[in-house]
C-alpha cells in the first residue's frame, strides 16, 4: 500500500531526523503507510503535528554504566532508557541486555512499544531502555554488578508514577531482582510498581513469566478459530527459545499442537516426535546452554542444524519468538511454498517488510507482534494492578484477565481492519486501533 499525501512529509522528516536508525525507520515506515484511511475520515488526529509527536519520543536518556568483572577489570557499557509516549500512563517498556543494542533498535522498540501498550487497553504509556552489555558468559556476581551500576543512574529517571521498566532480551528474573534490589537501596522506599517481572517472592504476578508466549498463542487461537481452524494437530515451528519461545511452546502444546522445531544464535533443532519442551527448560532456564546440547542428549529423533534458517522446516503454523528481522523475505517464500496458515510474532518486528508483504499477498494470516506479543505487557499491566492495590491473585485468575484481554486485542483488530475497508488485514487493524487510542489521548492533553 501506497502512503497517504499528508503523511509521506511527515515519514520523509522521519527518516532525515534520525539518520542511521534502520529498524526505528522501519517501525514507523509501517504504521505511517497504515494510517491513510483513518486521517482521511479522521483529519484533526493529523492536527496540531500530532502524528510529528508521536514519532518524537518524550525524552532519550543515554549513559554510562561502569562495571567490574570478575579478574577485576573496568568495563564500560552504554545503557539507554528511551520515554517514548506517556499520553496513556506511564512509561511502560522492557530493558533489553544485547551486544547489538543502540538508540535506533530503543526507539524502535519504544515505537512499537507506545502501539501495543495502547492495544491492551490499561492505563500504561511506552517507553524501552537496556544496554549493550552481553550478559552471554558473565557469571551471576558479573551480572549482578553490572544491574546494580546501571540501576545506580536508571533510578533518578523512572518510578511507579513515571516509568515502570521490565524484562526484554537478557533480561529476565536473575536481572529485575538484582535492579529491584538497587532501586530499593537507593531510595529506600518499599516501591513494588516501579518494576515489573518480578519475583513471586518480592511482589511479582504470577503468570507474568508465561504471559507473552501464553498471550501469543491465545492470539493466533482466536485468529484461527474466526476461520473454523484450530491448533489441533497442527505442526509449529517455533523460533528461539528464550522466555516467549518456551511459554508458546508450552500453551501450543496444550492446544493440541506438535512443535517441530526451535531455535537459538548458534542454529536450530528438529524433532519430529515434537519437542521435548521440559529439556529445552533445563537447557535454558537452570543450565543457561546451548540448543545444541538438546540434539546431543536427545539423539535419535532429535537433530541440529547449524546453518540454513528454521523457517526451512514445514509446518502449518510459524511463531516467530526470537527477535527483530529474523524472518526475511526469503524464509516466508519458503513458508508459503511449505503450505503455511497462520503466522504470530511473539517477538518485536520479527518478519521483514518484505516477509509481511508476502505472507499477506499469499493470504497466510498474519498476527503482528505489537497485538499477538501484548500479552506479557499486559499482565505487567496487572502486576501493577497487585502492587498498587498490595494485592496477589492467583494463577487461574491473572491467566483468565489475560485471556481476556487477548481476546480483546484480537477482536479490536478485526473489527478495525473491516472498518477501514482491509478485513482480516491485521496489521492495518493493529496500527489503526493503537494509534486512535494514543490519539484520542494526546488531543485531550494539549500540546505538550
Ligand atoms: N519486553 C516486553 C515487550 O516487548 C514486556 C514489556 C513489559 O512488560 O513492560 O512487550
């Protein structure tokens, strides 16, 4: 789809603003070209330069995080917190620990982030933030050191009323206790809602840590059932096998579904008896190793794959769950060629542009991580609702809220992508159901 007249100046300033950002480019390239038809009937969501604010984050924060290792060196990381859009609530946004992390790939996430949030329909607005650090090798005392330096600055900046950081890419519950334990020193405040993904122990939601995968895999649920279909059955490849990837596995599993494959930086294995999602758990949540070793200890059925892409494994149903770009146009002319119905991105902007022109001219359904991927923000979005309230809900009723709200998202979708003229066109649905809510804030507060 073309872009809309009024809006291809304000994307052309976009770009020669942020200069070198490809994948903050990207994300906004794809929400610009969505919007067309809701400033055609909407024209004063266009009015004072609100679409230029929205693309301008509220406040970047770049700094310095020395820390020690363990033979005694001084290493520097860079860390950066970007406040993308508090029109909803407050900043609410992961921290992502990558050696690949820059200002591009955080505003990015922090666009992305402002959409999504506004999708699950809670009171929180977007932001991102994380470090170039590289947590792969570093024991836990490294680790530790490293979170408690970077919370030494991140803490002036953000709290339960301002900005509400939680887990990304290298950032899981080892990481948020070691920040909670930081911020708390630091403050001396008892502040459970200014983090979320947190421990049961010390103020955390249950179901938090299933919460994006089990969110995604209800998402393409609801997306298959409105076309009679079901995981029943169905074969899944899965890509990754970090948080999102190991909790779709789980929930897919119950649906019925046999997972055929899954993935991490060093390749991929295949088991055709169906993953042995209990070993891929040891594998990366107690021993922090390689998939690899999944082929080694499994044998038999089991192989590993050390080049070549997942997405050359057939399958009915992809579940992109690892990160940016990792599905290119190439690998969804495989997919599709494979017979592949659905497609749900459990990560951030897993598929390229060229990868979502496909599946979408192939007529393959296709769930976009900022709906499919809401899941886990969401039920943050609960954790705070326990810590404000000091409150702790059980398993089966933060698991039901999410369902729900999942629910919701999809039908939210739908019914926009029909509305403005693109049934079943879920990334149309997505951009334009997020963007109205964002906007119909921003318009009530003015310009600021
Ligand atoms: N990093 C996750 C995401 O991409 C979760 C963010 C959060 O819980 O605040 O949505």
């Amino acid at each position: 789809m073309g872009i809309d007249e009024k809006l291809e100046p304000i994307l052309a300033e976009v770009l020669r603003r942020n200069p070198g950002e490809s994948e903050f480019h990207q994300a906004v390239t794809e929400v610009l070209h969505s919007l067309g038809p809701v400033i055609a009937k909407h024209p004063e969501y266009a009015d004072s330069a609100l679409i230029e604010r929205l693309c301008e984050p509220e406040r970047q924060i770049i700094f310095r995080v020395p820390w020690q290792d363990d033979a005694g060196k001084v290493q520097i990381a860079r860390g950066f917190r970007v406040q993308f859009n508090s029109a909803l609530g407050p900043y609410k946004g992961g921290l992502r620990f990558h050696p690949t992390v820059n200002l591009g790939i955080i505003k990015f996430l922090g666009f992305e982030q402002t959409f999504k949030n506004a999708l699950t329909g809670m009171p929180i607005g977007g932001g991102k933030g994380g470090s170039d650090f590289n947590p792969r090798g570093r024991s836990d005392a490294e680790v530790m050191r490293f979170c408690q330096s970077f919370m030494t600055e991140l803490h002036r900046h953000i709290g339960e009323y301002t900005d509400v950081p939680a887990g990304d890419i290298g950032v899981g519950g080892r990481e948020i206790g070691y920040m909670f334990g930081q911020y708390k020193r630091l403050t001396n405040r008892y502040e459970a809602g200014v983090l979320t993904g947190k421990g049961l122990a010390y103020g955390g939601s249950r179901a938090r840590t299933e919460a994006t995968g089990y969110g995604a895999s209800y998402f393409v649920n609801r997306m298959l059932g409105a076309r009679k279909q079901s995981f029943e059955g169905k074969r899944v490849v899965v890509s990754g096998s970090g948080n999102v990837a190991l909790y779709t596995m789980e929930k897919l599993i119950q649906f019925g579904a046999k997972i055929v494959a899954c993935s991490d930086s060093g390749g991929y294995v295949v088991d055709e008896n169906g993953i042995d999602l209990a070993l891929v758990k040891e594998l990366k949540e107690v021993r922090r190793s390689r998939i690899s070793e999944y082929a080694k200890m499994k044998g038999g059925s089991a192989r590993h794959v050390e080049r070549g892409s997942v997405w050359d494994v057939p399958c009915d149903v992809a579940m992109p769950s690892a990160t940016q770009n990792e599905l290119t146009g190439k690998d969804a002319r495989v997919l599709i060629k494979n017979g592949i119905v659905a497609v749900g991105e459990g990560a951030n902007m897993p598929s390229t542009p060229d990868a979502v022109r496909a599946f979408q001219e192939a007529g393959v359904l296709f769930a976009p991580g900022k709906a499919a991927n809401a899941g886990g923000v969401a039920t943050s979005a609960l954790e705070m609702q326990q810590n404000a309230s000091r409150d702790s809900w059980t398993f089966e009723q933060t698991e039901a809220r999410l369902a729900e709200i999942m629910k919701n998202i999809h039908d939210t979708c739908a019914r926009t992508a029909e509305e403005y003229g693109a049934p079943g066109d879920y990334v149309l649905g997505a951009n334009i159901a997020g963007f109205i809510r964002v906007a119909e804030a921003m318009r009530s507060l003015g310009v600021i």
